[in-house]
C-alpha cells in the first residue's frame, strides 16, 4: 500500500505506526491506511545541515559530525572493522610508515590533478568506492554521493546493494559511474544488473572478490543489527533507543520510507530484494574465478577486480581479461589480519607490469595518503568512509566537503613537494622502510 502513496505522504502514515525497522512490502501487508492521518510534508530532505569549515577541517572532523547525527549502529556500520579491527588499524597507521621527500623552492604555476584511468578522466586521482546501503545513512544516499563526485569532476562506483536504482544514480551525475558487482540474488539477478548499467551508461564494471562470506563486524554484532534488519518487535527493542537518539535522522529515515529494498538486485522468482535478505543472499552467492567467464561475455567494456592483495590474485585477475584490480582489504571490513593495503602495492604493481591499472583503496584519509599510493605505483585512489562520513553527517553537502578537502590537501602536497603534476609523482618522491626494499 505504501508504495502507491507519494513520498510526501508516507510519513504521516509510517510516524503513526512507529514501524521504523520494517521494509516497506513488510509494511504494505499488515498496516492498513488512516487517510486522516495525511499531511503535507516535503519530500525527502534533500536540505543538507551545514558542514562548516572550523568544525570539518579534516576527514576526522566529519567522521566526528557523522557520530554526532547518525544513530550508533549506523554509525558503527561505516566505522567499524571485521573482528579486533588490526587491518582497520593499520589501513590507518602504514601511511605513518612512509614520509615524502620534498623538493623545496620549485615554483608550481599550474598544478595538473587531471588523471585518467580506463578511459574515464578524473579531475583528481580519487573515485568514490562502492559502499551498500548508504540510504540508510541519509536518504539521498547514493544519489547524493553521485551528484557530488559529478560536479567536483570525478566519478562514482555504485554497489550493487544500494537503495536507489542504478538508473536514478547515473541520471543524478554530471560526471562518469563504475557498477560494482555482487552475486547477490544469483546469476539471473546480475544479468539483469549487468544489462541495466550497460544501457544506462555505466562505462567500468568492478567486481568484489573479497566477500565468499562476510566478516564478522563485531560492533554490528554488539548494536543488534541482526535484531533490526531480521529481529521481531519484541527483539528489536533493546536497540530502539540508539535510534530515537537521533530524532532528526529518525524523522528523515521515516520521510524516506524506512528501510529500503535493493532496486539492482532483481531475480525472476523473486522481484526484488529486501535489504534484510541481502546479506544471506550475498552468503549464497559469492564470487568465484569461474564465475568471470560469463561476465566477461555479458560486459563489453573494462572489468576491473577490487579486492586483490597478493601478486598471484593480481596475475589471475589479468590472466582472466581484467584490465584492471583495486588493492583493496575491503577498509578492514572482512579479512582481520589481512594486510594493509600500502604495504603489498609495490609488490602488485610489479606483478602486474603495466598489463593493468592499478587502484588502491583502505585507509585514504588525506592527500597525503593519495600521494603516497601514487608515488608508489598506484594509477588513482579510492576512498570509502572518508566520503561516507560526509554523507552521513551532511547529504550530498557532506560529500562535497569531503571531496573539497581532498583536493585542496593534493594541491598543498603538491605544491609543497615542488611537483607540478601527478603524473611525475614516482618513487623519488617518498621514502619507505628499509625492510620494504628487501621484497
Ligand atoms: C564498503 N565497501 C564495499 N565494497 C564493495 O565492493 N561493495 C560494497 O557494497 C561495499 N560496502 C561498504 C560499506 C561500508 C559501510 C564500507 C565502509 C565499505 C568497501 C569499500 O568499497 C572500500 O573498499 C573501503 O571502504 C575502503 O576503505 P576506507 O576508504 O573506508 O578506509
């Protein structure tokens, strides 16, 4: 029932039942309508609060705005690792490892961020990662994300898990999209996906290798997510309160519907997916080698596998016709203990040999991180939380601080280096421990 309301009306509607948990479908099968509970509200808000710049100076400052405005479980899904959360560590603390060696007084007139990886130009070496379920973080989630990397000149790669449908995401940018590919729902369900996003004009497609189960995130554990995506009423109150802390969030996420289903994940049987089956639906249906075949003759334009950490994956990953591979330990979110990602970049790009591009994502918190991965051997970055903290914090308006601060970080870094491009930076920019040179 609900989905034959308009948006503006399902507040009223949703507020009344206080259902905040459910999927809509769920909903529209046990709630009749009150007509005079109607009002006239706007639509999702696509009013961002401000992100002022004395309070988000830095990605840590919209990491602290985001805590502040989210309810904890959704703040602790964006924030939190897998397990101890050592590779969440030291995604962060292998930056530390490697300084940078200036060459001082060199003007830098004109300063060249433009990068261009597998035919998409980038105003800046930077792509958002493909991060699921980010309407449940502000309910422009992925719309918003997309609109900014658009105008700031760079582009966005949608997870397959996402709130809004593929097309709606790429009608929202100005600027280039990656898909992001997950088995989820079968085969069926992504060629269905695969169609979608070659017609729309998705023009690079990332497959994740990392995820044959998904790690054990122990903070969700601790908030009940399992409860609220999963739970009954009476499981779900213990971890209520969290949620009606945040009574503005509260207000959005109810405007929006509640829990959203996951338009690019569509199977024949079953239509689509709700956001509570996705995750035993991703058990299922990992990605495995042979799986690349078929998606190889479905995808005619570049494939690019995120998730590789050694040289022998990065070898298979080309030897299977991928024109490109993310080293990627997912942020710390699957593996515990799996490396941090800095660490086994000389050794993949020496693997790989030019054959390929060579991303790098997990930790990018500054500039100074970009250029690091770029001097060493890296074609651009991806960033995850450092954008997503923005979102949640801010909207489409949280983002584009985000990307803001990034680029004006290259740019100082840069010019501070007395490099005028970033297609100079190389290995003579940085210097990194002596036992990384014995490998
Ligand atoms: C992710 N990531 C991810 N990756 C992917 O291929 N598909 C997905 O749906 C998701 N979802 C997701 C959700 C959240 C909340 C996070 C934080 C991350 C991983 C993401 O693409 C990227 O690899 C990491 O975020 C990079 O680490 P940083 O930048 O967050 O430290």
């Amino acid at each position: 029932m609900i989905e034959m309301l308009p948006r503006s009306h399902r507040f009223a509607w949703l507020s009344a039942k206080m259902t905040l948990a459910m999927p809509r479908n769920v909903q529209s099968h046990t709630i009749s309508l009150n007509p005079t509970l109607y009002c006239s509200v706007s639509p999702m808000s696509t009013a961002s609060r401000a992100v002022p710049v004395p309070n988000a100076v830095n990605i840590d400052d919209l990491r602290e705005l985001a805590r502040r405005r989210v309810p904890r479980i959704v703040f602790n899904y964006i924030d939190g690792g897998a397990e101890g959360e050592f590779t969440l560590r030291e995604n962060r603390r292998i930056f530390d490892d490697v300084t940078l060696r200036p060459r001082q007084a060199v003007p830098v007139p004109n300063l060249n961020l433009h990068t261009r990886v597998l035919d998409t130009d980038l105003s800046m070496p930077l792509l958002l990662a493909p991060v699921g379920y980010c309407r449940v973080m502000h309910p422009d989630g992925e719309i918003a994300a997309a609109r900014a990397a658009g105008k700031a000149g760079t582009a966005a790669i949608l997870s397959t898990v996402s709130g809004h449908s593929l097309e709606e995401v790429k009608a929202a940018t100005t600027g280039p999209a990656w898909f992001q590919l997950y088995l989820t729902g079968g085969r069926a369900a992504a060629e269905n996906a695969l169609h979608r996003a070659q017609a729309t004009g998705y023009n690079v497609l990332v497959i994740t290798i990392d995820t044959t189960v998904i790690g054990l995130r122990e903070r969700e554990s601790r908030d009940g997510m399992e409860q609220m995506l999963r739970g009954n009423l009476w499981s779900r109150i213990p971890f209520v309160p969290q949620v009606l802390a945040r009574p503005r969030w509260l207000v959005r996420f109810l405007l929006d519907g509640g829990l959203p289903d996951m338009p690019n994940i569509v199977t024949p049987d079953r239509g689509v997916l709700r956001v509570r089956d996705a995750h035993t639906a991703i058990k299922r249906t990992a990605f495995f080698w042979d799986d690349i075949a078929w998606i190889r003759d479905l995808w005619k334009g570049p494939i690019v596998i995120k998730g590789v950490l050694t040289a022998e994956d990065a070898r298979k990953a080309i030897d299977s016709g991928a024109q490109g591979v993310v080293v990627s330990n997912h942020g710390g979110r699957q593996l515990d203990f799996a490396p941090p990602t800095l660490r086994v970049l000389p050794e993949i790009v020496r693997a790989v040999n030019r054959q390929a591009e060579v991303l790098l994502d997990s930790g990018i918190r500054r500039g100074t991180d970009i250029v690091k991965a770029i001097c060493l051997g890296a074609s651009a970055v991806l960033c995850g939380r450092a954008y997503i903290y923005g979102l949640a914090a801010a909207g489409e308006a949280g983002v584009t601080r985000a990307l803001q601060i990034l680029r004006a970080d290259l740019e100082r870094t840069l010019r501070l280096l007395g490099c005028s491009s970033i297609a100079d930076l190389d290995r003579s920019y940085v210097e990194i421990p002596a036992c990384w040179q014995r490998h």
